[in-house]
C-alpha cells in the first residue's frame, strides 16, 4: 500500500527504470484519499471531471512535430535593476540636522518618535527623500511653541495669565515691559502688586468674563481697552490691555479744537449780531430825526398858506 499519489508516481518511473512497462495501481478517490486529497476543494471541481476531461484531451493530442529546440532563443539578459540609495556627505548631514533643530549631539535626542531609530538615520532617509524634516516630534513641539512665543512677543498688547490666589502665571514681552519686570521677576508677584485688581477678582468669582471695558490704568498712566476671560482648566484668567492711549488723546485735542472752534463762531456771530443792532440802532435814532424834522417843514408849510 502506497499512500498518495505522488508516492504512486514515483514508484511508477521506479519501475519503469526497471524494465516493467505494465503495473496496476490502486488510487483512493475517498475523503482525504490519493485523489480526493485536502488540496481537491481549492479549484471546486470533481476530480473525477477532471481525470475525464484529461484522458479526453490526452487521446486527441497530436505528437508534437519538429520540435528541435536549436532555434529557439532560451537566453536572457537580465540588467541589474537595484534602486541604489544616495547616502549624504557629512556636510549634507550637518545641513539637514540643523534645519531639524540639531546643532549639538545633546540636540540628537534619538527618542525613535519618528520611526527611525537614529536622528540621522531619519536625517538619512529626509535626503532620499524618504522623509520631511517636520517629521521629527521634538522639532515640531519646539516649533509650536516657539511660534504661540512669537505671537505673544509681538502683539502690541499686554497680556496676562492671573491664577486664583492673584500671582502672575505668564506675561508676554509688553506686559513686562509696562510692568518693569523680567519674566522671572513677574512670575513672583502678584498682580495687585501693579494695577487694580477688581476686575480680575470680579471673574475669578463670577467666572463672567469682560470684554472690552474701556479704563485708565491710573499707575502706568495708561487708557486701555480691557479684556478678563475665564479659563476653566487653569483655574485662572487671561487678562489682555489693549492701550489706547494715544487714539484716546488724538480724540480729546479732536474734540478740543472742535470746541475752540465752535467758541470762536459763537464769538463772531455774537460781534455781528452786536454791530447790526448798533447799525439798527443808529438808523433809527436818523429815521426818527428825519421823520421830526420833515414834519415840522410840512407844518410850517401848511400854516403859511393858511395864513
Ligand atoms: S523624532 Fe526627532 S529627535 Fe526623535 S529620533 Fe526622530 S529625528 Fe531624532
């Protein structure tokens, strides 16, 4: 008993090498059997079809004609076809860490968090273009953060963190500048230390925040336009003065000038008005003097005749 049909093939040709041109096999077609193996699912087709259909296109198989096999070119060439990636020079290497933040080996933090397992392993891969410099964690951390510094540096406003006992959390570049402290000096004060803190008490309780209220910061000499908004997950508010001082100014020498100016119209039409009733005046006094005095020359006239 030979088991599978492989088994079967092989003693076949055994016996064929053998002299023995006729053997009898026996092939299980049961489950699991020679024919009807595990693999006989995979193409969902009877073998029994199958072994028909073979025997079938067996017996009408023409024998193949004039096949030599001299002409039939069974060469190839194949071509070395390998991507061959470009390694930067050392120079390159320093470029792109650099543009990654790395000036240092300190700065070559190594962390992994890009999926590379060196910083210039993954310096490497952004020179074959494998990978964008952004890609680093640290660096884009240290990007963030460094823009909301410059946006907070260059807004022309003061700008404060206040948490609930009144100290000062953050301050940007103009909040120091009008408090004439260092950051680390601020962040040690307490804010009613510099300005009224009313306002800030007043949103700390009522969580209400206050937007755009027009005040004079009386200690820096200052107009400003104040804003107090809540942060729920500080336990504090921010706090922004936006200083108006000068437009506040510009708008009081406005107004100033409108007031001189309507001073001085009132003026001259009260001179007017002045020397009209004088004009009146005079004209009068001559009309009645004229009046007077032709009356008495019409009398006289009448009175003559009369006479
Ligand atoms: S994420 Fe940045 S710091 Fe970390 S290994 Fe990659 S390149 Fe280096």
């Amino acid at each position: 008993h030979i088991d599978g049909l492989k088994a079967c093939m092989e003693l076949f040709e055994e016996l064929e090498k053998g002299g023995i041109q006729n053997c009898f096999f026996e092939v299980n077609v049961c489950e699991g059997g020679c024919i009807k193996g595990p693999a006989s699912d995979k193409w969902q087709q009877s073998l029994v079809r199958a072994k028909m259909d073979l025997e079938d296109q067996v017996a009408y198989q023409e024998e193949a004609q004039g096949i030599e096999g001299r002409d039939i070119e069974l060469q190839k060439t194949f071509k070395d076809r390998r991507v061959h990636d470009r390694t930067p020079s050392d120079t390159e290497m320093e470029q792109i860490l650099h543009a990654m933040g790395k000036y240092t080996k300190e700065d070559e933090l190594n962390c992994g968090a890009c999926g590379y397992p060196t910083c210039r392993a993954k310096a490497t891969a952004v020179y074959q273009k494998k990978a964008e410099i952004g890609m680093c964690l640290p660096y884009a951390v240290a990007q963030a953060e460094s823009m909301s510094n410059i946006v907070m540096d260059v807004t022309p406003s003061m700008i404060m963190i206040i948490d609930k006992d009144m100290r000062i959390r953050e301050c940007n570049k103009k909040a120091r500048e009008m408090l004439g402290v260092s950051r680390e000096e601020a962040l040690e004060r307490y804010i009613f230390e510099f300005l009224d803190d009313k306002d800030i008490a007043e949103v700390l309780n009522t969580r209400q925040q206050i937007v755009h209220k027009k005040l004079n910061l009386e200690t820096m000499k200052l107009t400003v336009v104040e804003s107090i908004i809540y942060i729920e997950s500080l336990e504090s508010v921010l706090v922004t003065y936006q200083d108006i001082t000068r437009e506040e100014k510009a708008k009081e020498q406005h107004y100033n000038l409108k007031m001189e100016t309507v001073e001085m119209a009132q003026k001259v039409i009260d001179k007017q008005m002045m020397v009209a009733q004088e004009i009146a005046g005079l004209l009068g006094e001559t009309t009645a003097e004229t009046k007077v005095t032709l009356s008495k020359l019409r009398d006289s006239i009448l009175f003559e005749e009369e006479d």
